[in-house]
C-alpha cells in the first residue's frame, strides 16, 4: 500500500476520493474488485456490485442503479455470497454491515472471497448522536478486530442533534466528512482475513422493528 493520510486520531482513509483509496491501497489495473451494497454510487473501481435488491432501492432511498454500471451489478446476498473462494484482489464495502441481518456471516462470507479489502461503519458513538432506525449493530473495532453490538433502540437517543448543526454549516460538513472521517467512522483495512467479535443478547432482547412507531421511554 501507499503512504495513507491520518491525523491525531490515527489512518484517514479519504472514502469520498476513489481514485485516492485505489492509490492508496495500490490497487493495481488487473486486480478484480468487488464492492457490496455499492447502491447508485458504487465504488467506481469495482468490477462486480453486489446489492440484495435491484428493483425497489429501499435501501438505496429509492435511487436507481445507473444505467452505464447496470451490467456489473449481481443481485445476491451478502450472507451468500456467489463467488468462488478469494476471487477478488479487493473487496470494497461501504456503510452496509450496519445494516446486515448476520454481521458474522457477511464478514466470513467477505474473508471468503476476498483477499484484502476496506469496510467502514458509522462509529458506535455516532449512532447515540445522529443514528438511523435501519441499522441494528453499533460497530467498533480494537486491536483488528471488528466488534459489533446488537443496537437496543430505534430512535436516536440524542435525536440526531448533530446532524442539524454540522449540515448547516460548511466548515463542520468539511471536517466531518472529509478531515475526520476517521473520528465518526470505523475505517477498517483487512488481508486475509480479521477477526469478528459479535455481542448480541438475542433476537428477544429488543424487538427490532424499524417500521413501527417508537415512543421514548418516559
């Protein structure tokens, strides 16, 4: 790899920038590339877009697969992968294991077929701040090993009192996105594979149910 950015907070990986992350991870012309849930701006140097559903978009916010990449997209599911096994030099997934079903699996299943790659989450900070209903798993990682958290509420606790401010104003926007990324996201580079620590109190816990009305407990 090349020299990669950072700042106090430690690697910055500019996720914003494509052509930037396939220099920094030297991703050469010949290496095939995968990204999951690439959605209507999938990583543009992925060869294959895996998405679970190309007709709806509900979790593209309805937005269409572009016309000119409709013929690298695979519909398939990230727990199930239909690829052979480390058929890819580099695997691209982008704000999509907060949402899986089974973050284990798809993580086995992206070790599989992949033979490097990068994943980044919303930190599991961010989620009490500025969270959505669709993701279940708050994500952190430590010592290389990505730990997800079975999310125990709906709403953001903080009723997203960030978002409000930092869009507003365009030097907040710049730092959150792009100056330090790495403080609100888990910016995850892996070979081979990494380890995967899930702690889940079971589907009983929490009636995860992001179609319902949600009341904050008095």
């Amino acid at each position: 790899m090349n020299k990669i950015p950072s700042n106090f907070f430690g690697n910055l990986y500019p996720s914003y920038d494509h052509d930037k992350l396939v220099d920094i991870f030297s991703i050469g012309k010949n290496d095939k590339v995968l990204d999951i849930g690439g959605g209507h701006k999938p990583f543009s140097r992925a060869d294959y877009i895996v998405e679970c559903d190309l007709n709806e978009g509900i979790h593209r916010d309805g937005q269409k697969i572009p016309a000119a990449l409709q013929g690298r997209y695979v519909e398939a599911d990230i727990h199930d992968l239909p690829f052979e096994d480390k058929s890819f030099d580099f695997v691209f997934c982008s704000h999509v294991m907060e949402h899986v079903a089974d973050p284990g699996k798809a993580c086995r299943e992206i070790c599989r077929v992949g033979k490097r790659g990068f994943i980044e989450t919303p930190r599991k900070w961010v989620e009490f701040f500025a969270g959505y209903p669709s993701h279940q798993w708050l994500v952190d990682h430590m010592d290389g090993q990505l730990i997800f958290e079975r999310k125990q509420f709906l709403e953001s606790p903080y009723l997203n009192a960030i978002l409000p401010v930092v869009w507003r104003n365009k030097v907040l926007e710049e730092r959150a996105l792009k100056y330090f990324l790495n403080i609100s996201c888990i910016q995850f580079y892996w070979e081979n594979d990494f380890r995967v620590k899930i702690i889940d109190a079971g589907p009983d816990a929490f009636a995860y149910l992001p179609n319902t009305e949600y009341s904050t407990p008095a």
